[in-house]
C-alpha cells in the first residue's frame, strides 16, 4: 500500500521544490493545504532549525494521521554575526514580503565588502506514532550588491552560489535541486524513503 506523506508548509514555492525533487518516491506526497482537514502551519518557536523543523513535522503528523515531513531554513550572514539565522522570515519584521526583506538586507551590508554567507535546511520526517528523523543541507556563498534572477523565492535573489556567480535565483531547476541547501537535505530524505522496506 503507498504511503501518504503530508507535505508539510504553506509556502507554495517549498511544495514545489519537495515534489519535484521526492518525485519518483513511493508515496503519495500531499500538501498540507489540500488535506480534507486542513492544519494550520504550527508557529516556529524553537532555538534552532532542527526544533522549528522536527515541532511542524510532528504537529502536521498528529493532526493528520500520516507520515509528514516539513523543513525550516536560514541565510547566515558572517558579517551580521550569522544574522537573520533561524528568524530569516521574520528577521525584518513579520509579514515582510521577500522583496522589501531583500532590499532591507542589501541596505543593513552597503558598503561591507566581506559578504560570505550560508544557506541551512533541516528536513524533519515525522511519523504519527511520534517517531521523527531529520535530514540537513548546506550551501555557501556570498551576498550579491544588488538582486539579480526570477526563479526561487525568498532570499534566492540575492544568494550568489559559492563558485557559480549567479545568484540562487538564476539557477535552473535542476542546478538548485543539487546545490541548495533544502535540495541536498531533500536528496538525503529522498534516499531514506527509497531504502525503506515496504
């Protein structure tokens, strides 16, 4: 029988990274947003990627009855202590749309010319008996002077990859899938999900 697996966000841009890159996985991947019983997305509270991640996973997993897996993610930013970290939705103020939080971060590094940067996914697998497995992904670069690409969403505009010289958001499907962070946590879910025996 094919699992269900509750993909566990409202952001419609992480949906469609998840299927893409799980896609081929035997289960059914279904966005929390088309559940019959729709689940609010669980506040984030948590100290780290890994609790904000593993807390969604498991609310989504409860509230559902199946599998569920869910993510939380970051830009570092060496010059700003590893600023906005693990508040990088909200680092500049709830409700900020990407655009104006990419702005605000262009303004907080004009004229620094150390721009090195991360980004931090951690992947959460939860079950509904409470079991929960998490998968993390890494991926370095530096701040870009100005936003540049249309694809990704988020900070991706503003990410130049470490080596590339384009930005997160200039990269093909496939070029983000295997070099951004949440595509190289993905990958080692995905890997998971395969091996399990059914």
């Amino acid at each position: 029988m094919t699992e269900r697996i509750v993909l566990g966000t409202a952001n419609p841009g992480k949906v469609v990274e998840l299927r893409r890159i799980l896609q081929g996985v035997d289960a059914e991947l279904v966005p929390a947003a088309e559940l019959d019983r729709p689940v609010p997305e669980p506040e984030e509270h948590g100290a780290t990627y890994e609790e904000n991640a593993v807390a969604k996973a498991r609310a989504y997993a409860a509230a559902s009855g199946f599998a569920a897996v869910a993510d939380d993610s970051g830009l570092e930013v060496d010059a700003l202590g590893g600023a906005p970290g693990v508040r990088s939705r909200r680092y500049f103020g709830d409700g900020v749309p990407a655009a104006e939080r990419n702005r605000m971060l262009l303004a907080l590094l004009d004229g620094v010319a150390e721009r090195a940067a991360r980004f931090v996914a951690v992947i959460a697998l939860a079950r509904p008996d409470g079991t929960v497995e998490t998968f993390d992904g890494e991926c370095r670069g530096e701040i870009a002077t100005a936003p540049s690409g249309a694809g990704g969403f988020g900070y991706d505009p503003v990410f130049v990859v470490g080596g590339d010289g384009r930005t997160m958001a200039e990269l093909d499907d496939d070029e983000k899938d295997r070099l951004s962070h949440r595509g190289l946590a993905a990958a080692k879910l995905r890997a998971r999900l395969t091996a399990e025996p059914r």
